[in-house]
C-alpha cells in the first residue's frame, strides 16, 4: 500500500496529537522527557507492523515532505546560533568540546569494531555510534538515506532509531546517579546558593508575542538560508568531504545570522528583526521537527530488525558502559573536579547517548536537589547546540566513504 505525501503529513498531524496526549497522561513518558514525536511516531510504527504481520499488507509512505521538513529545521538552528555567546563559555567550552569530539570517535570505533564481530558491514556500526547516539534522530534519519541506497545497508534507519530509543531512555536514568555517585566518591561540594535560576537561564522572563511581520520575516529567511544551504552543499559535493544537505542548511543558516548581527544595531533592521522574528523562528521550527520526526518514525519497517536484535542489544550494552566509564573516569577529571563538573557530567549523558533536552533534565535535576550551576548551564547546551552537529557530521563523512 503506497501512502502519497499529502495524506501521510495528514496522519503524522493526527499521530503527534495521539503522543502529546498520551505523554500529557503518562507520567514516565514526562520524566524521562520522551519526544511527543517519538511516541506518536511509535504508534504509527506500531499500527504499520501490525498490518505486515497480521494481514500481509505492507504499507510505504512517500516521504518527500519530510526530508524539506529537516532542512527548515537545520536551517532554524543555524539562524538561532548567536557567535557572540559563545564567549561565555569561554575555556569549559572549547574543554567540553574537545571531550565530546574524542568520545564521537570513541564512539564509532566501537560501533565498527563490533559491527565487523558480527559480520556486517563495518560501516553499519556508525548507525549505532555517533549516528544514532551523538547525533540523535534528526541526523539518523539524515544520513539513513546514504547508507541504504549508497552503501547498500537496507536497515540503517530502523538500526539507528532502535540504538537512538534505547540511547535517549539510557541518558535519563544514568545523569542523575553519576552525579550522585562523583559527589560522594569525591567529596564534592554542593553549591552554596540557595536560589535556583535554572528556568531563568533557559527562557526569557516576558513572553514571546507571535506576529504577523515577524513571522512573514522568519518564513523569508528560512527559505533565503535553505538556498544558501544548496549552495553550501553543492560546493562541499567538489571535494572529498561528504556534506548532507541539513549540514549545508545549518552552516548558511550561521552564517547569516553572523553576518545580519554585524549589520545591524542589536539584531534590528529593516529586512532583518531578529527579536520580532525569534517566535515564528521557534514555531516554525517546532512543527517542522515534530512533523520530521513523526513521519521517519511512522514509516519504519520493524520486522526488518529481526535478523540484528542480538547485535542491537550487545552494542548498545557496551556504549552505554562506555559512557558511564569515560564520564567517571575522564568528563570529571577534564572539567575541573568540582559541583559544576559534577553537574556536567549529569548532562554529559544526554550529549553522548540522548540528547540536548535530555541533558537540560538530568542537570535541572541535580540543581533542584543541590544548588545553582550557571556554568553548566551555558556549556551544556552550547556544546549540544552548536558544535557538537557540526563535528559529528565531518566525522562521519570521512568515515562513510
């Protein structure tokens, strides 16, 4: 059964609204932070199996729409990348960084290693490595296209988004008893502030007005960033280096937020108002990225899992032990062996196997229980935010050749 693009963007609406409902009613759906788009996509995934199994009947969706959905989402990022905040990092940043960078490799090598063990396709593992774990959904779904139709490996999708759920529930049981655990092996402090700003650090005081200009201005330079974006990708097609298409979008995006910020006077301008922008910047984006991921999801091939689900369990088993080892043993020593390492270590799980939410809810609960980290805070999601993409995909188009 072919489901063309219209009808099957109609149903990832109707199944986004069923994983908002069912995570609005299910309490460790919330305190695992699960994506509403994950559930809903599930579900699609579910009914799809169903079908296969019980009557035989396969169902393929068009998945055209979902693919310029991630570049609107990419793009969206690369526009909210603001250069000048990254001096507040300062040194914790390029650390943490650099940490994250060693890990990627650490990462892939061991994905490879065992997916040679197993007698695969060496570069399969790299679906179970910073693909999936690092790189989370979005960049799963990106580069599923190239495996399965360039390398000639058909379950990369449902390998990498299998390896990404595992990954993302991991990450939100293991922050909080590592942190745990540093603080009382190490005598680490709590913070002596009493006064917790964790929400005030990650959302404005007065709410976001959504207006007319400014989200006609946000449409306009979404679409400017997607034909920059192509530009991008197509000079990166002249060398070696393999580039997605989201990549391009995400560079163009950077660069002309940089570009419009030393142009004008606190982001404003007559073309460029970054602040009437920023909520239809933040709408836009979301939708697009709920859509995306609800339609890679919905449209998994389950049963086509079968013949990897011990290779699945043993790799997943052994990153997620490398994780916790290289948290305890290097993330801690390398960020300064104090309460805001420690507290950094409790998102680091989100940076390596979940991802940036995930890493903001197991930091936001240690602060609870401790005191304040503003460090971390700013590092964390920077780290997720900006370079952490960028990196991964270089990474992996040098070794995806």
């Amino acid at each position: 059964m072919q489901v063309d693009a219209f009808l099957g963007v109609t149903l990832a609406i109707l199944l986004l609204f069923g994983g908002k409902g069912l995570i609005a009613r299910v309490g460790w759906l919330r305190r695992y932070s699960i994506p509403e788009a994950l559930v809903g996509g599930v579900l699609g995934a579910l009914v799809v199996c169903a079908l296969h199994y019980g009557a035989d009947i396969t169902v393929a969706f068009d998945q055209s729409t979902r693919d310029v959905l991630l570049l609107y989402f990419f793009a969206a990022i690369g526009l909210n990348s603001d250069l000048r905040t990254l001096a507040a990092g300062g040194r914790s940043f390029l650390v943490l960084t650099a940490l994250a960078v060693v890990f990627i490799l650490l990462q892939n090598a061991t994905g490879m290693g065992l997916a040679s063990a197993f007698g695969m396709d060496p570069r399969a593992g790299l679906m179970v490595g910073s693909i999936s774990l690092t790189g989370g959904v979005g960049t799963t779904v990106a580069w599923s296209g190239h495996f399965s139709e360039h390398l000639g490996i058909g379950n990369a999708q449902e390998l990498g988004l299998a390896a990404n759920t595992i990954g993302l529930i991991a990450a939100c049981m293991i922050g909080g008893p590592l942190a745990a655990f540093l603080m009382r092996r190490h005598h680490v402090r709590p913070s002596g502030e009493t006064e917790l700003e964790v929400g005030v650090l990650h959302r404005d005081e007065a709410r976001a007005h959504l207006d007319y200009h400014g989200a006609l201005l946000a449409v306009f330079w979404l679409n400017c960033t997607l034909m920059l974006g192509h530009g991008i990708t197509q000079l990166a097609a002249l060398s070696p280096l393999k580039l997605p298409s989201f990549v391009g979008c995400l560079l163009a995006g950077i660069v002309l937020r940089a570009a419009a910020d030393l142009l004008t006077t606190n982001g404003r301008g007559r073309l460029w108002n970054f602040p009437s922008m920023q909520p239809g910047l933040a709408l836009i984006s979301d939708i697009c990225l709920g859509l995306f991921l609800t339609l890679a999801l919905m449209g998994l091939r389950l049963w086509e899992l079968e013949p990897v689900l011990v290779f699945i369990t043993v790799a997943m088993l052994v990153q997620i032990t490398l994780t916790v080892a290289y948290v305890l043993l290097v993330v801690f020593r390398a960020m300064g062996r104090d309460y805001e390492a420690t507290v950094v270590c409790a998102g680091f799980g989100g940076i390596a196997l979940g991802s940036t939410a995930t890493a903001v809810a197991n930091m936001t609960a240690v602060t609870r229980e401790f005191g304040a980290a503003r460090q971390a805070f700013i590092v964390v999601p920077l780290v997720c935010g900006f370079s952490i993409d960028l990196v991964n995909a270089i990474v992996i188009g040098w070794l995806a050749r």
